[in-house]
C-alpha cells in the first residue's frame, strides 16, 4: 500500500511539473535559437480583449530595438534626441543630435541596474532610435547602434571592455536606414555584417573586438543579421545583402556557396528560413528564391523556384516563419501588408492571405496599396499557435494552418508612436521570457505576464 502511495505521489508531482511554467531567456534578436520559436511551457492559451495589468513599465526614449532578456535582467537600447526634426522621410537622411543609451533593468521589478550612453549624431531615415537587439553572451553584451557603435560591455556593471565603430575600423558607409543586422556570437567569434571594401562580413574575437577575417564586397550591405546553420554535418555562416545568400566558412570567411537574389532599394533584412536542408529567402519589391543547399563539399546550391508577382511572399521588416513540418512559411508582405501562408512544394503558391494581424480590423478594408503592414511572429514550441505582434501595438494568439489564420484572442500591447507613410505604428519586436512578454515602443518598456496561472 505504502509504495503504491509513493508511485501515486511520484505520478502526481510529474503532472505538475508539466504543468508549471518551464523557464527560458530571450537574449538576442528572435530568441535563445534566433528562430522565433518560445519554448516555455506553462503559458496562456487565450489573451483577454480588455487587456492585462502589466507587471511593470519603465519610461524609455526612442528605439526599434527590440529587448533582450537574459540571467535575471532586461536590456534596452534607446536615443534621446537633442536637436533635429524627425520627418520619416524614405529617401532622405534626417539629422539629428542625441545620446544612443543601453539600460539593463532587473526582470522583476523593472528597476534600473545601469545604464551606457554615448553621445551620436544621426544622418539616417527613419531616425527613431537604434534598431539592433542587444546581444547577450554570458558575462557581456554587445550592442550595435545605428551608425556604426558596436560596443561589448560587462552585464555586471556596464563597463565598456572594448568599441569599435565600423566608419572609423572599415571605412563602412551607414546605410540609408541605419546598421540594422544584429549580431550574433558563436562560440568566442562575434560576426557582423559591416560594410566597407572587402568587409561586407567581419568575424570578431568576442573578447578584444580584434579582426579574425573579412570577406566578401559589395557597394551596399543591407541590413539583414547573419545566422549560423548546420549543413551536412558542418557549420555554415549564412549572409544575406542585396546580390545575393551567400554561405561562408566560419573559420575562414571562405565562399562556400551563393544564390543571386535582389531586393529592391537594397532591402535585404528578413534572415533566410532554413527548411531542412533548404533555405527561403525573400525581401521587399516582392522577391523570393527557395533553394537546395549543396548535397556534397564543393557543390552548388539549386534553385527550387523562385516567387512571382502573385506567389510566395516578399518580405521586409520580420522574419517569415516555416512550420514545425517544413510545409508551409507564414510571413508578411511588405507591397500588400498581408500576412502570407505560402506552400514551399507548390512554386510558393498562395494558400490565405490576411490584413488581420498587421493592420488590424480598422485597416483591413482600406483601399489601395498600404506599404510594409508589419507583424512579428513567434511560435508556441513545436505547436500550430503563433504569437504575434502586431504594427498596431496589439499582441495577438493564432492558429496557423496550412487552411486558416485562425485568431484565438488580442489584447493591447504597447501604443504605435511611431509613425510610417502617415500611420502610426510600432515596429520593435517584443521578447519573450520567463512566462512574461516584454514589448517597447518610443516612451515605455512593459513587461506583461502570459504564464497560464498569472495575468
């Protein structure tokens, strides 16, 4: 009787483990994995319409950053404007003066920890702040601002332990809409997508910021973040700019293989959706290419299909997202603001299209093309139930399916302070972390919790 008892309890405390919240970090741009995936356990399954009681909100000044939390503590990176008027022109740089500033914040309380600035003037378009995520590794964080800042500082106390700006190191000209391609560290390398002759792609020792090599040129860098993949066995570095995917060595920056693609206005910024052993790349003026990675050392990648005016998706501002069957890829376009499921075995053929979770039901009727409607999508685990955030400062739970968009629930977020071709919108991408979203846009960072026992 007494060990039936105990294998009765022992059953009963597996229950309720799986039951409990199982925590995780978001330290850098699209999460622990950078694949937008959230894989805590314990979570809401619905959003209330009337909204959720923040755990807390701080103050924050102009940012596309999007937060980044890690080891008990948040990171925001934001610009205070001094001087300069902010116009949003597309094709022109405005000027300002102002402070680029990194905060760390305690997960808990929102209560300031430190704080980093550095006074940077801006000639960029769309001068609102920086747009990189910060970039949490272990006892540092590497920051990248809009003109060229990277700086690694300690998380203990903020100490700059080394800066290198990419104008001055690279002669790296800033592109149009700001240095925008996060980075990303693996192992004791930082690699960056920088600019300038020969320095398209730069490996960095994380420790001291020294060079460990340069590779590949071009007149534009783009803005999309460089990613690491695992193909046949092997590490392969995956840069996007405005020619073309190309996969590099990581120890080396050697070409390994490229496939031409060509954004228009040099819009290369949603990173390539890896399907297995197959890549989907896209970018705005409704450009897209679905490709075979090499079947051997040496190879060539193949072009499975690339998208028409009336197929596949043509991505701008977010990262489209396969399913956990590698069948479908759900993404927003940026010439029609629709969310896209698109089927990778039909040529990209277009399975629903909906304005829905970009422009919300205000902007679903409008008239007329309505450029760059965003959303940024994030899975539930392995599940058919996405997180989004939408343009118009809603947080929104769907289903994805290959038949439907399906929304679950919406509630508010953040405001849009922001402003883009005469909308208001906000265009950060939130953080998702230990049973709570973290969301921002130009005057405050809130933290809301979605456990399934809070809210």
């Amino acid at each position: 009787m007494a060990r039936c008892t105990a294998q009765l309890l022992l059953v009963g405390c597996l229950c309720l483990a799986t039951d409990r919240l199982v925590a995780d970090d978001w330290p850098q741009w699209m999460g622990p994995q950078r694949d937008n995936v959230w894989r805590e356990s314990g979570v809401r399954d619905d959003l209330p319409a009337e909204g959720l009681t923040p755990k807390w909100s701080v103050p924050v000044d102009l940012g596309y950053a999007g937060p980044a939390v890690a080891n008990g503590k948040v990171y925001v990176f934001e610009y205070t404007r001094s001087e300069g008027e902010i116009t949003n022109n597309p094709g022109g740089a405005d000027q300002l003066l102002g402070t680029e500033r990194l905060r760390c914040l305690d997960q808990q309380s929102g209560e300031e920890l430190w704080r980093y600035e550095y006074e940077r003037p801006y000639s960029i378009s769309y001068p609102s702040g920086p747009r990189c995520t910060p970039t949490v590794d272990g006892d540092r964080v590497y920051a990248l601002g809009a003109e060229g800042d990277l700086t690694c500082l300690s998380t203990a106390e903020g100490t700059a332990l080394w800066k290198v700006n990419f104008q001055e190191r690279f002669d790296a000209k800033t592109p149009l809409w700001g240095h925008s391609a996060h980075p990303l560290v693996v192992g004791d390398t930082l690699y960056c997508l920088v600019g300038g002759p020969g320095s398209l792609v730069v490996a960095l020792d994380k420790h001291t910021g020294e060079v460990q090599w340069k590779a590949l040129d071009n007149d534009q860098q783009g803005y999309c973040p460089p990613s690491m993949i695992e193909h046949n066995g092997q590490p392969q570095l995956v840069v996007y700019y405005p020619k073309a995917v190309a996969g590099l060595d990581p120890a080396t920056g050697d070409e390994l293989w490229s496939v031409a693609i060509e954004p228009a206005y040099s819009m290369s910024i949603g990173a390539p959706t890896k399907v297995g052993d197959r890549l989907f790349a896209t970018g705005h003026g409704g450009v897209s290419v679905f490709f075979q990675l090499p079947t051997e050392s040496g190879g060539d990648a193949q072009v499975l299909w690339a998208g028409t005016p009336k197929t596949s998706i043509g991505a701008a501002n977010m990262t489209p997202l396969a399913d956990p069957a590698g069948k479908v890829i759900y993404g927003c376009d940026s010439r029609t603001s629709e969310l896209i499921a698109i089927d990778l075995a039909d040529d990209g053929a277009r399975l629903w299209k909906t304005r829905k979770p970009t422009l919300g039901e205000d902007g679903v009727g409008k008239q007329g093309r309505v450029f760059h409607g965003t959303a940024f999508l994030v899975r539930q685990g392995d599940s058919d139930r996405y997180w989004i955030a939408s343009e118009t400062g809603d947080l929104i739970l769907a289903q994805l399916t290959p038949e439907a968009y399906t929304e679950l629930g919406r509630t508010p977020l953040v405001a849009p302070t922001g402003e883009t071709f005469g909308r208001p919108v906000v265009w950060s991408a939130p953080a998702f972390a230990g049973g709570c979203v973290f969301a921002r846009d130009d005057k405050q960072l809130v933290c809301l919790d979605l456990s399934a026992d809070g809210g």
